[in-house]
C-alpha cells in the first residue's frame, strides 16, 4: 500500500558500483549493466507478467530483496474489526482504539456491495493477464497523467549511502489518479476496466468520508474535522506467480504517506504489518472486509493519538497471483500550492505539546522520496519535541 511510488529510473552512466545483497550472497553489479538491464525490461513492455509468461525460473537481479524477507510464525495477530452496523458510539470506539494501538483495523458491514468490489478485483486481474499484445500499449516507463500502467520502482534513499534495495518490486500497477483535472474522466483508462473502477471508486469514496468522520469523532475533534477528504490515489497491484516467491518483495517495508488507505484484496494473502517487537506478522484476507490503515498525515494531525503502520507486501506463492486495490485519502486541499498541516490545535496541551512542527505536502513527498522509505519513519525530521 505505498503512496510515494514511481519515478522514471535514472540511466545516468557513472564509475560507482551498487551492491545488490540476495539469497545466495553479495554480488557486485556495475551502474552500466544494472541501467541497461533495467532499460531492457521496461522498455519490452510486458513487465512481471512478461517474465512469468517467458518461463522464467530464477528472479532476475533488478527484483532480488536485500535481505530475504522473514516474518514471525509464532504471533498469531488478529486484525481489529469494526462494524459498521453498531451504533455511532461504539464504531467510534474501536475505531480509536485500532487507529492508536495497530494503525489498522478491518471493516465489516460497510456498505460497498460485495459484486463491486469483486468486479474491480476482477476486472483488474484480466487486464493483467490479457496477451501482452493487448497490454503493452498501456505500458509506461513511469507514472504520467492520471492513467498508467507499468512496474514502477520504488524510490531509493538518495543519501550517498550504498544502494541495497531492491531495484523493482514483484508487482505490475495500473495507477489512477483523481486530481488531475486536465483528465477528470479518465479518458486513458482501459476500456475493459472503466465502468468497473470508476464504479468502485465511487463506492469507495463515500466510505472514506464515513472513515473520516469516525476518525475525527475519535480524537474527539468533531465529526466534521478531517472533512473534506478525497480518494486521490488508487494503485490496482498485480502481484504475478513468483518461481522463488522468498527472494523478492511485492512491496518493501514503508508507511503511507496520506490521511488513511483502503483496501480490497483477494485471498492470497502477503500483505504483513510490523508489530512492536520488530516482528512481522500476516494481515490474512478476510472475504468481504475492507482494510484501513493509518498514514502520516494523520499520524501529524493526530499528534501522535493515531499510530502510521509500517507494512510490506511479500510474495506467498509461486502458483496464483495476487490481486489488491489501495485507495488514498488525504485532505481535499492537499494538492494546493499553500496547503500546510500540522497538529490539530484542540490536540496540543500543556502536557502533550505539538510533536511536529507544520509542513506543506510538497516538503513530505520530498523527504519520502529522499529516503526512500527507508527506516527509521520519514517523519522523523519535522518533529519539535522529544519522545521521552
């Protein structure tokens, strides 16, 4: 579920050597090789499903983890659930407790039909999984306009320090994007996709103002507090088969970026939330529930009352891909040239001053991409005030 994703990879030539750490030890891979491999994939056009379709047996050296990813067998975490269907003040209560306790919970009896969010699921594992002739001409470098389709890197720590990160995720996206006003209706969105997505979207949207108010209600802020927000960004992943499903990740370690996330999934699984302890647990689907899982943004807004998951997406099978849709919410105004945020001033007192100082947008996309959701949280920079 990360909100930074795409930028189009540099093919800059330089003399320094990235290391690259897999399963089978420490190679070094020089910059020339690394970008001409790299500009040999995405330029085919077929992305992760090319590779699988190819007959491809080991992973390629552009998706290898640093560190092959291991997650606890021992916790047995049960994802908080919420009711819709409870009176206000009861959904409101466990919707606090999760937001400050795991910084996600799941939603049951939401009000999204079932056969919405199956179609969108659906519609966008055929798009993934038509011939490549069909697919490719939406293929992309990198994410352009308010419609793309591609296997976008994730951004990497620009600090100087040695690259070990994975150069591409196991993953195919359709990225679609709401705020861009030059293309309100998505004219470049798939065919076979439109009605279904744009259908979802809609569904989606009302829930996420339904979230907020719920959010807001449990900082005790009003209900109207956090509104309005929009669903502004929606990352349609297609995580493909994996011949060595331990060695790659559908999504490297990172927290979101906006006011909340929401997601549909099908029940393959992969989807892992760190849990204190350093402990990295399964978020196993659960047939019609709705995931939500809490970003920056409102960890700054809450003053730290609502915890930002840290989560990653690892790859659960070498036979059947896995199919999810993340929507972001963030505050309408987010894309607004003098759109700054900070903690909501009913939240700071005397005994809990502000934590973080106000920061526009632009300066959080900015740090995000410098680290390159790295560890520790991207928040760190902007706080005013020590933990202890």
């Amino acid at each position: 579920m990360d909100l930074a994703t795409a930028r189009r990879p540099s093919h800059r030539k330089c003399k320094r050597k990235r290391r690259y750490i897999g399963q089978q030890g420490t190679a070094s891979v020089g910059d020339d090789d690394a970008a001409m491999a790299m500009s040999r994939f995405l330029e085919s056009g077929g992305g992760v499903r090319a590779l699988v379709e190819s007959g491809v047996t080991t992973v390629p050296p552009l998706f290898v983890a640093p560190v092959a990813p291991v997650s606890s067998a021992a916790v047995n975490f049960v994802v908080p659930s919420v009711d819709l269907s409870l009176p206000r003040s009861d959904a409101v209560a466990l919707v606090r407790a999760a937001a400050r306790s795991s910084g996600i919970f799941q939603l049951t009896n939401h009000g999204v039909p079932a056969a919405t969010m199956d179609s969108a699921l659906s519609v966008v594992r055929a798009f993934n999984e038509q011939p490549l002739a069909a697919r490719s001409p939406f293929y992309s470098v990198s994410p352009v306009g308010a419609v793309s389709y591609g296997t976008h890197p994730i951004p990497r720590p620009t600090d100087g320090q040695p690259v070990t990160a994975p150069l591409l995720p196991w993953r195919d996206s359709l990225l679609l994007r709401f705020d861009k006003l030059r293309d309100p209706d998505l004219r470049n969105l798939p065919a076979a996709c439109r009605d279904s997505l744009l259908e979802y979207h809609r569904a989606l949207t009302r829930l996420g103002k339904e979230i907020a108010g719920l959010l807001s209600e449990g900082l005790g802020v009003g209900a109207e507090r956090l509104d309005p927000v929009e669903g502004f960004l929606m990352q349609c992943h297609y995580h493909p088969p994996c011949p060595e499903p331990e060695r790659v990740l559908g999504s490297r370690e990172h927290t979101d970026g906006g006011l909340f996330t929401v997601l549909s999934q099908d029940g393959v699984g992969g989807l892992q939330v760190r849990l204190d302890g350093d402990e990295w647990v399964d978020v196993a689907p659960v047939a019609g529930t709705i995931l939500v899982n809490i970003g920056d943004v409102l960890k700054v807004v809450s003053n730290d009352e609502c915890r930002s998951v840290e989560h990653r997406v690892v790859i659960k099978s070498a036979q059947e891909p896995r199919v999810s849709i993340a929507l972001f919410f963030n505050p309408a105004k987010h894309g607004e040239t003098d759109f700054v945020f900070g903690p909501l001033p009913e939240l700071v007192t005397e005994e809990k001053p502000a934590r973080y100082r106000s920061l526009s947008w632009q300066e959080m996309l900015d740090n995000r991409n410098a680290l390159g959701h790295a560890k520790p949280s991207t928040l760190d920079q902007f706080r005013v005030t020590s933990l202890n």
